[in-house]
C-alpha cells in the first residue's frame, strides 16, 4: 500500500528544503513546476508507514485551494 502526500506553492527557496525532508522520511519525491513559478511537491511512501496512513493526504500549505493535512508547511 502506499500514500501520498502533496504539498502546493513551494517557493523556489523552500524546494530542497521540503525534498529533503520528505527523502529522510523514505519518500520517493517528485516536484512540478507550476504557473505561477512555486512548485507543488509531491511525496509517495511505500510500505509499513504507509499501510498506517491515508491512501491521499493534501499538505497544509496555506493555500485557499488546498484543505489542511499532515501539518507539513
């Protein structure tokens, strides 16, 4: 099983701050550049973490169009 966790409107000075710290939690990360220059950064976990997780779990990240989620920001 695995679950997925995704966290929009990364500024550039944020990104490898937010994949490094999806990576040290055993995360396989994938970032996607948006329109508007920020990034959404999207984190799958495999595994024992992730059969005690969610399938799908949006990040907080401040966004209007975003519901709250794991707290990561």
């Amino acid at each position: 099983m695995r679950h997925v966790a995704a966290l929009s409107d990364v500024p550039d000075e944020a990104l490898k701050s937010v994949i490094g710290d999806f990576k040290s939690e055993g995360a396989t990360v994938t970032s996607i550049l948006q329109d508007d220059g920020k990034w959404t950064v999207v984190a799958m976990f495999f595994g024992k973490r992730a059969a005690a997780e969610d399938s799908f779990e949006p990040a907080a990240t401040g966004s209007h169009d975003q519901p709250p989620g794991s707290g990561r920001a």
